[in-house]
C-alpha cells in the first residue's frame, strides 16, 4: 500500500523566456513512465506511492529539466507520509458522486 502523496509543480526556468510547456510535458511523461498512480490537474500533479520512490521520481524530473536546458528548476511540493497507508481516493470520496 502506498505511504505518500505528494503533489508538484515544476517551474523549470527556460532558455531566452522559450515556452515551459514542453517542459512540464516531459515531467509528466516521466511520471507516467514510473509506473505510479498520478493524476494531473491545472496547476500540480499529484502522485501517490512509496516516498522514497516519489522523492526519487522528482529528483530525476528535476535533472531532466536541467539536461532539456534549464539553467535552474523550482519544485514546489506538498507531502502527506501516512506510514498505514495514503490514497487519493481515500481522502476525496466524499466528493466523488
């Protein structure tokens, strides 16, 4: 069972003001290719898995951006360990209908 959800927004700062959005495409393409459950929303992706694992994921995200040309990245993130077990569905059911 999961431990962790960690939601992330990635702000890679790019080359000459260029457009970030094929940026955080490659993020997310580097989510889905880790196999762990995500959901993508307008300003953040949350991701739910083992911590050490999502932590891993957004190191790996992060030296993408740079090895796509970013001179710095800013990842913002918010966590909830739970070590009995975290989901999405579990803390949102109530406004799921």
């Amino acid at each position: 069972m999961s431990n962790a959800l960690v939601s992330i927004q990635i702000i890679p700062k790019t080359k000459d003001g260029e457009d970030v959005i094929p940026y955080v495409d490659e993020a997310i393409a580097l989510i889905d290719q880790s196999g762990l459950r995500y959901e993508v929303h307008p300003l953040e992706t949350t991701i739910e898995g083992d911590l050490s694992d999502i932590f891993s994921l957004i190191e790996r995200m992060n030296e993408a951006m740079i090895e796509r040309g970013s001179t710095n990245v800013i990842s913002q993130i918010k966590v909830l360990y739970q070590p009995t077990g975290a989901s999405m569905d579990q803390l949102t059911e109530k406004y799921r209908s």
